[in-house]
C-alpha cells in the first residue's frame, strides 16, 4: 500500500478515539518541576534563565496593563516550541500543522486583545481604522481596507505556523524518501542527500523555535495596540 506524503498530517486515531487531545496534553509532563531547594540543577536553571529572557523581552514595549498577559504568553511560547519540536521526532505526530488548532489559538487571543482595546480605549481602537490625515474621498474606502486588515490577522496568525511546520515537514520527507530510493543506485548522491537532510533537519529545528516565538511576538503587539 502507497502512503501520501499528506498522510503524515492526519490526526491519529484509536480505536476510533482521536488522539490529538494526548498530543497535547503530553508535552507537559515532559517540563521539569521547580524544587524547593536553593540550589537547582543545570536544566532547571537553563529552563529559568531562557523563561525570564523571553519574559523580558516580550513584555519590554509593553505597558503595565499588558503584564497580566505575561503568564498567558510565556506559557503559549513554551507550548508550541514543544508541540513543534517533538513533532520533528520519527514517528510523531505534530498537532500544530493543523489549521484548525492554530486558529483555536490565534481568533481567541486575537479577539481578547480587540475586547479589551474597545473597551479600555474606544476612541484610539476605533481610530486605527482611519489614518490622521486621510483626504475625505477616501475615507470610506480606507476604513473597509483597515478593517479588512483587522480581521486578516488571526487568519495569518494560524496560516503563518500551519504552512512553514508543513512545508518543512514535506521537505524532509521528500529528502528523506531521495536519500533512501538513491542508496542502491548511486550511494555517493545518497550520501550528499543525507548530508543535505541533516543540515535541513537543524534549520527546521531553528524554524519549529522561530515560529512559536513569532506567534507570540505578533500577539504581544496586537496586544500593545490596545492596551
């Protein structure tokens, strides 16, 4: 029987259960615990230092009132680095090359982000529809493009994560199934394609941690315009 290379992206199934919800409920367990203890060992202070980095940087532009999102974020981050970077394993499966997940992540926060900018600051929210200064006759027609934009943006959040973890993801399969049909005919190409997999293979790593933060990133600005 011949596989698709898409077949990789369908949802896991059991004994007709979906197993999408134990994809993403296990990567918790893989954080390690924070001890009681002064001193801590030399992942919990790798995990500690990357947190408080990232917290930092994040949280920088922001104003007071969008600290309270810190928690939500960092934890957002540290989510989908794990759901991208275990899905780089053999014989995963990677929840965040499904569109509909990222839009469950992306509308929600999108949408919380616009709540709170109406609600908070009407005026400013509703003015970043029309541009300062815009001629009269083109009001209209800029205030339909603005909107327009508005409502792009979950859209792109989710399009965005989904189309590079799946681009990478059939790359390295394709690559992969070169190196292996290529070994008995000519093992020098095959090496060279191995090589050329390996070095794909660490950029999608590079990609799965890029992506993640760039999701979060784009969130936090949203954020930022209506707080």
């Amino acid at each position: 029987m011949t596989l698709s290379f898409f077949d990789q992206f369908m949802s896991p199934v059991f004994m007709g259960i979906p197993l999408i919800a134990l994809a993403l409920t296990l990567p918790w367990i893989l954080f390690p615990t924070p001890s009681p203890r002064w001193l801590n060992n030399r992942l919990l202070t790798l995990q500690n230092w990357f947190i408080n980095r990232f917290t930092q940087q994040l949280l920088t532009p922001l104003s007071l009132g969008g600290h309270k999102w810190a928690v939500l974020l960092t934890s957002l981050m540290l989510f989908l680095i794990s759901l991208n970077m275990l899905g780089l394993l053999p014989y995963t499966f990677t929840p965040t090359t499904q569109l509909s997940l990222n839009m469950g992540l992306a509308v929600p926060l999108w949408m919380a982000t616009v709540i709170i900018g109406l609600r908070n600051q009407p005026t400013i929210a509703l003015g970043h529809l029309l541009p300062e200064g815009t001629p009269t006759p083109l009001i209209p027609v800029l205030i339909i493009i603005e909107t327009i934009s508005l409502f792009i943006r979950p859209l792109a959040l989710g399009v965005r994560l989904t189309a590079n973890l799946t681009a990478g993801h059939l790359l390295i399969q394709l690559i992969a199934t070169a190196a292996f049909v290529l070994m008995p005919l000519m093992p020098t190409v095959a090496i060279l394609t191995g090589a050329l997999l390996f070095l794909l293979t660490l950029l999608e790593v590079a990609v799965a941690m890029i992506q993640a933060y760039v999701f979060v990133l784009l969130l936090s600005l949203y954020l930022q315009e209506n707080v």
